[in-house]
C-alpha cells in the first residue's frame, strides 16, 4: 500500500470515527449549557446540570432499576443460552435445524412489535407490567444473540478433550469446570457484555412491558420529547459513563484472571 493509499485510508477511518462519537460529543455539549435549548456555542458554561443530576433522588432510582433488568437478564441469558448452544451448535439429533430457526426467529420481529406482543399476552394472563416482566421481555430478544455467540466457540470445540480428561479420571464436575467452561469463557464473557448493554439500552421494549418501573432509556425519551433540560443530557452522560466503567471492570477482572493462571501455571 502506497503513501497516498495509507493517507485515504487513515482519513476515511478519522471520519467514520467522528460520525459515530460526534452524537455522543453533542450531548456532552448540551450538558454544559444552563438554557433550554440547545445552541452552540454556550454563552455561560456550567456544570449546574450535574449537580442537580447528582442530587435528584430519581438518578438512581432510574440507574438502579436499569442496572437491575440489566444484571438478570445477562445472568440468565448466559446460564439459559449455555444450554441452548449446547443443543444448538454441539449436539446431533431430530429437530435441531428447526430448533436452530426457532432460536434465531426473535431477532427478526420489530421490538415494537414484540412488546406489544408481550404487553397483550402479560394483561391477558392478569400480570401486572413491572420490571419483571421487563426482564423477560428482554429476554426473548436477546437470548438468541446470546446462543449464537456462545454457539460459535463451540463450533470450534473438540469434544475429544472432554473424553480425555474422563479418561484420566476425571469427574464431570472437573470437566466442566477445567475443560469446558475455559474453553467457552470468551463466549460467556461477550455473551453476558451484550446482554447487560443490549438490556441496558433498550427502549422499544421497556417502553411497553415495564408499567409502573421507569427505566433509564424510558426517562430520557419521556424528557426529551416532552419537557427537555440540560439535566437530562447530564444523566444521559452519566449513564454512558457508568457504561463504560463497567466494561472496563470486566475487562480488567479478566485480565486479573488470566494474569494469575498465567503466574499459577508450572514453567
């Protein structure tokens, strides 16, 4: 590749990375202004919006209810979609190609759709709406990206390694717990990380399965289509913020972990 080839190449990567953290610049912006309406630039700057967002009790009412939906979902969509890319990527038996096309089905219906699907059946049943039901609801849409990712470290597994360890005497608990969970591990981390922020974001279906619950991505779009402040765009940074300390927790635990197997291990 040439100088010019490079150069093209350095600028087109520049721009797409500009048009996909400009929107998130943008808000950052508005949090700073202490007027209504959004003009740029400020003429007085001011961290007031912060504040106020760090003192309303509401903050972390809506965080903690997020994070709530958010932390069940991820843990029973890895320990469900475990077992379901088991069946769907390891296993040979009658049915698994429909089983395969029922799993993946969720993905393709509209959310919208699909809350409303799901607020119909929870009313007809007699349950009230909360975040319980939110909770499934996610579910039903995220369990299938879920398997499919865990789907695919099995793809590459060799099962031969499980009938090898039994035959050194092995149990089934030291099978699964020395061969194959740290083969899956990667899976089960990517797995859990997109169900936690797919669930974390998600509007269309909160929107009609969480009642009287409010959660983060519902506070927002009620705020800013009805009665904007700069406070909504501060909690909305704050909430990218937590975000991002929570990937980075995870990545630094795993880096921690494999630091000390690493060390643990004999030369």
């Amino acid at each position: 590749m040439n100088r010019a080839a490079r150069y093209l190449c350095g600028l087109w990567l520049g721009v797409i990375v500009t048009l996909l953290y400009l929107p998130i610049l943008s808000v950052g912006l508005a949090s700073l202004a202490n007027t209504r309406y959004m003009r740029f630039p400020h003429r007085d700057w001011s961290l007031g919006a912060y504040a106020d967002a760090l003192n309303q009790h509401e903050t972390l009412v809506l965080h903690l209810t997020s994070l709530k939906v958010a932390l069940v979902v991820s843990v029973l969509s890895v320990a469900l979609a475990t077992l379901g890319a088991m069946a769907f990527a390891r296993y040979d038996w009658t049915g698994r190609s429909l089983f395969q096309k029922m799993v993946v089905l969720p993905i393709f219906f509209p959310q919208p759709v699909l809350g409303l699907a799901l607020l119909l059946f929870f009313t007809a049943i007699g349950i009230t709406p909360s975040w319980k039901t939110a909770v499934f609801a996610h579910m039903v849409w995220v369990l299938p990206i879920v398997t499919l990712v865990i789907s695919i470290r099995l793809f590459g597994y060799d099962p031969a390694q499980e009938d090898a360890a039994r035959d050194l005497g092995a149990s089934r608990w030291q099978v699964l717990r020395e061969v194959t969970l740290p083969h899956l591990s990667p899976g089960l981390v990517s797995g859990g990380l997109f169900a936690f922020l797919l669930s974390w974001s998600n509007l269309p279906l909160s929107v009609f399965t969480t009642g009287a619950d409010t959660t983060l991505p519902e506070w927002l779009f009620s705020r800013v289509a009805t009665n904007y402040a700069p406070v909504v765009s501060a909690i909305a940074v704050i909430a990218t913020l937590a975000s991002v300390a929570a990937g980075l927790v995870v990545i630094a635990g795993l880096r921690l972990r494999r630091s000390r197997r690493g060390a643990g291990s004999p030369v």
